[in-house]
C-alpha cells in the first residue's frame, strides 16, 4: 500500500498530499527504506521523497537508513543529507562516494556546508577516488577555506596535471608556493 501510494504520479498525487495520506494511516511503525520500490519516474520528478519522509518522521534519520539509498541519484542523497538533523552524527558510518564528499566541500547551500567542516577533517578519507574534477574544486575551496591540502591528494592531482591546469588552478586559489613547487615538480615526473 504505502508503495502504491508514493508510486502515484505526481500529478495524480503531489508529495504533501501522499505524505498526509501516509500519516492517516497512523502506521504503528517507521517505514523501511529497503522495503520501498519506488519507480525511477518518481524519483526523477520528486528527489526529495526520501527527504519527504524523513522531516515527516515516516522514516528513520539513521546511517542504515542513509546508506539504504545508495545507488540513487545524488539529488535523492543530497535532498536527505539537507533534511537529516543527524547526518553529522552518522556521517562516518555511511557510505559517501568521494564525489559526494567533494560536492558537499564545495557546496554553498548552508545545508550541506554544515557537514563540510566533518569532510575536510579527514578530507583524503572521504576524497580518495573522486573524479580528477571534483577532487580539484574540493581542493580549492579547501584551500580557500584557510586548510591545506594533504600530500596524497596533491600528488593525486599533480599525476593527472600534464598541462599544469591543476597546479595553476590550485596556486590562483592559495596554495602555499612550497606545496605548489612539489606539485609542479610532482607533475613533471
């Protein structure tokens, strides 16, 4: 039942009106992410019905409930991590792709920004695998943001910087000119 219900278009039902069909029913339990088949169609048009559930105390604001969404679309993942009160509490137990991680550095919107300061932290340990791109913006706006970036990462960076662009990109941003020297030397290897 609750399947047919979230599974109804949207322009048949629109999110708030199956979120109040939902508590009339007066379920005597949270309902279960992984129980739940929702058709791509409806997670194309309404991204944030997880985050629906979730403000609406439908569904429980836990890592396992987090990682249950794993393999969604980021916009599903990123209208959660806005919504949960505790996603820093849990961040370390879920499972975050490193261009997630990255994403939420650079982001601006103060929903996700909350949960940056947890990542660059430990920014190699959420980073490592990202995308060459997004690793490089994150680094950036780490940089930017008065941290530097660990000796990893920046020889991550370097491997792929045939052009410079990186190191270029890096040294406009702040990086200090030692690091930017050993990139550039990194690069040239």
């Amino acid at each position: 039942l609750i399947d047919c219900i979230l599974n109804l278009s949207p322009t048949i039902l629109n999110i708030a009106k199956k979120i109040q069909l939902l508590q009339e029913l007066e379920l005597d339990h949270l309902i279960s992410i992984p129980s739940l088949e929702l058709d791509e169609k409806v997670l194309e048009e309404c991204p944030k019905i997880y985050a629906q559930l979730l403000k609406n105390k439908l569904i429980a604001d836990t890592a396992k409930s987090f990682n249950a969404l794993d393999g969604l679309p980021w916009l599903v993942r990123e209208a959660w991590i806005k919504e949960s009160q505790k996603f820093g509490d849990y961040l370390d137990d879920v499972k975050l792709h490193p261009n997630e991680a990255c994403h939420i550095v650079c982001a601006e919107d103060p929903q996700l920004q909350r949960f940056a300061g947890i990542i660059m932290d430990n920014f190699r340990e959420y980073t490592e695998g990202a995308d060459e791109t997004e690793l490089l913006n994150a680094s950036a706006a780490l940089i930017r943001k008065g941290e530097t970036i660990d000796e990893a990462t920046r020889q991550d960076l370097a491997k792929h910087d045939d052009g410079l662009d990186n190191t270029r990109s890096l040294l406009d941003a702040g990086l200090e000119r030692q690091s930017a020297i050993a990139m550039f030397a990194d690069a040239l290897e």
